[in-house]
C-alpha cells in the first residue's frame, strides 16, 4: 500500500473513531428522543431516579473524570432535558440546610472521594470538574443526620506542575 493510500486509510479510521465517540456524548442527546435510543447511544447509566414527572438517567464519568451529565425522561419516556451539572453556575442550585444525601446523589452522582476533616463532624463529598478547562474541585459537608451543611469549591492541587529553579 502506497503512502497515500496509508495516510486515506489512517484519516478514515481516526474520522470514524471520532464520530463513535460523539455518538456517546450525551449532549448530543436530541430531545424527544426516546429512552431505548438514550440507552442505545450511551449505554447503560450509572444511576437512574425517579422524578416526580418521569425519570433521570445519570451518566457520570467519575471518579477519573470531570462531568456528570443527567438525561431527564418525561413519563412517556421522551428525553427533556440534558445537563451537565458539575459547572459553578449549577452549583447555586445545592441548597444548604435542606438538601438531603438523595437530593446530592440524583444531581451530581456518587463523589470521586468520601473524606472527613477535623473541623466539620460528618463527610466531605468531593467531585472534580473543569471550569474554562482548570482542574477544580467541588465539595460538599454532609452532617451524620445526612443534611448538606455547607460546599465551596477549590483548586484542584494535583494538576499543579511542580515548582521548578
């Protein structure tokens, strides 16, 4: 096989790559598609819940990743809505002192991590996301009663290349 011929082939395979990996991305969700075509697309969820006007199909990418995106089904199982949660606009919608454990893991998912500090008497939740492609981290205090008593956001450390002389 020829160089050009090579190259053709090489071109074609990377475009149908990428074009499957599109396929998966939930924001290419059309609405109105149906719940066997969201789960033909992406494949199974992570999580599902009951909404009080259908069904939440959740597709998370943590703990390696920084997205977990919500596929909302009406009752007729026709999709809504897709959302990307873990973004800082979206976390003014955790309301302290009323949201409960369930109410955490139907919006953002399991957490990349479970910690606790000696300042707070409960667990810390944390997921990682990306805000304007920095590493960023979202953590959120759940009481031992399972209330979320506060979150903030910080810097992800792990991405920081190491000073240098």
């Amino acid at each position: 096989m020829n160089t050009g011929r090579r190259l053709a082939l090489g071109c074609a395979l990377a475009a149908a790559a990428w074009l499957v990996g599109c396929a998966s991305e939930p924001q290419w969700v059309p609405a109105g598609a149906s719940r066997a075509e969201v789960l033909q697309q992406l494949g199974a969820p992570t999580a599902t819940y009951a909404l009080p006007t259908g069904e939440r199909l959740q597709y998370s990418r943590q703990p390696a990743g920084f997205e977990v995106n919500n596929v909302d089904l009406d009752a007729s199982g026709r999709v809504v809505a897709v959302t990307q949660e873990l973004q800082e606009i979206r976390f003014g919608q955790i309301l302290v002192d009323q949201w409960r454990v369930a109410d955490v893991l139907r919006t953002f998912g399991r957490p990349e991590e479970i910690s606790r500090v000696w300042s707070f008497q409960g667990e810390v939740w944390q997921w990682r996301y990306r805000q304007l492609n920095t590493p960023r981290l979202l953590y959120i205090y759940i009481d031992p009663q399972g209330v979320v008593r506060r979150y903030h956001t910080g810097d992800d450390l792990r991405f920081v290349p190491p000073n240098r002389p």
